[in-house]
C-alpha cells in the first residue's frame, strides 16, 4: 500500500454541491507532487481532506494506514501538516516564536525536542530576525513563512503547501525552493497546489491535473505541460520559457532556461 491512498472518493457539501466526484490517487513517502488547475477544480478540497478537515462523502482516504474518517483533525495533524492559502486563515499568536511552538506543543513534542524543531524550521524559513515579532506586523510575504515553519516544526510526515508562492518576490521564492530541497532530502511527502507553473517545474517531477472536480491526468511534468489536450481542458497554460520554445518551434519538450539555452544553440 502506498503511503497516502485516495480511494473513489467523493466529497458534497451540506447543500448538495459536488467538490470531488469520484477520485482515486495513490502517493509514496517522500514524493513531491503539484496538483494544478482552474479555481473550483476541487483541488483544495482534496487536500483538506488529507488531513481530516473533511471528511469524503464516500470512498476512504488512508494516510500511512490511517484512515482519515477514524480520527480527529488534531490526530490526524500528527501525520500531514496543511498551510492554508491565506495565513491570516492560520496564525492566532501574537509572537512568531509562539505561533510556531503551539503545533509541536499540542503534539506533546519535550521542551528540549521542540526547541530542536523550531531553530530547523526558522532557519528553513529565514525567520530568525522576526522571532519575536507580531506575525501581524509581518508582510504578507513573511507571514506565509511564519505558517509554513509552524507546518515544519511538527514535523509530520506530509507537507500540504496551498499556493505557497503566492505574493512572493524573488528572495521568497529561493527560501522556498531551497526549503522544499531540504525537506524532500529529509524524506518528507510534499504536496503542493499552485497556479505558478514555473514554480511547479522547478520543484516537482509529479504533476496531477484536476479539472470538473475530478483527476484527468496523472504523470511527469514534461508530459503534462506539452500535451495540448490536457492543456485546454484544464485551461492551464505552459510554463513561459515553454511557450516560448513552442513560438519558435524547437525540438524537445522544453522546460527551463537551460534547455532553452541548449536548444537555441543547436
């Protein structure tokens, strides 16, 4: 069994609306995988119901044996740690010491454990400067931090990141990709859902296409982003560099700088 199993799962809201019709999806330990598409693809409800912030209407999801309708949130948050898109969604401290410690608090990590948790996540996150300020203070930049190192000091086992480039400068998005490198060396599941594709080809080899609240496609990056068909029906377009090489009508799936470089040439 894989270590996150989505089993035809289906989630409706109390009013009858459909988010997810239907899904099944498996994911290893340690894999790094970006979930695109349009907004009210249902893709944000899939996420929510990795870690018990819903639960399916039917079908079953089991995180490394556990099955999300069989515990709470907060046990469930022992396993998979969710960064909402909005951090004002998340932060409830007035101090971004405080805001990180509480996860790894409530998990009953030792004073000694958490204090370990909080320097790797502060680092990760280049937050040492703020640790005492009020998140509230912070750029909406910074604040995206404070609740991703709240995330990686519990140290869980998944990572769900919901449009963490969001708002994102070019400093933010090198702590970004450098901590996702680092994690992923740690053997962390990192799950991601954006709309910067050139965030996704940078950090991620899986790409899941969602569309009409169901999975249409499933594979590698450079499959994904030059199947056309795939393409229209998500409306999601190829990362620029992509475009590109296409206007110009060069060989090979082209992704990045580089091997636009290297096809220019020839």
């Amino acid at each position: 069994m894989s270590f996150v199993n989505i089993n035809d799962v289906s989630f409706a809201y109390p009013d009858g609306t459909v988010a997810i019709d239907n899904i099944s999806l498996n994911i290893e330990k340690g894999e790094r995988v970006a979930i695109v598409g349009q907004n009210g693809a249902g893709k944000t409800t899939a996420v929510k119901m990795l870690n018990g912030l819903l639960k399916p209407t039917s079908g079953d999801i089991v995180i490394d044996g556990w099955n999300t309708k069989d515990h709470t949130v907060a046990k469930m948050s022992r396993k998979v740690g969710y960064v909402f898109q909005n951090p004002m969604d998340q932060i409830f401290h007035n101090n971004v010491y405080d805001e990180i410690e509480f996860g790894p608090k409530k998990i009953g990590y030792s004073e000694n454990e958490r204090k370990n948790l909080i320097e790797t996540a502060l680092e990760l996150t280049e937050l040492n400067a703020s640790a005492k300020e009020n998140p509230y203070n912070l750029p909406y930049s910074v604040r995206k931090f404070v609740t991703i190192a709240s995330i990686i000091a519990m140290d869980t086992d998944v990572i769900i990141m919901d449009e963490p480039t969001a708002g994102q400068d070019m400093k933010g998005m090198k702590i970004l990709n450098n901590l996702i490198k680092k994690l992923s060396e740690k053997g962390k599941t990192i799950i991601t859902i954006t709309h910067d594709m050139e965030f996704v080809v940078n950090n991620f080899d899986r790409v899941i296409v969602m569309a009409n609240k169901k999975i249409i496609e499933d594979g590698d990056k450079r499959e994904i982003f030059w199947n056309e068909e795939v393409l229209k029906k998500s409306k999601i377009k190829q990362p620029y560099i992509s475009e590109l090489a296409k206007e110009l009508s060069m060989e090979g799936n082209v992704l990045s700088i580089d091997e636009f470089i290297k096809e220019f040439k020839k």
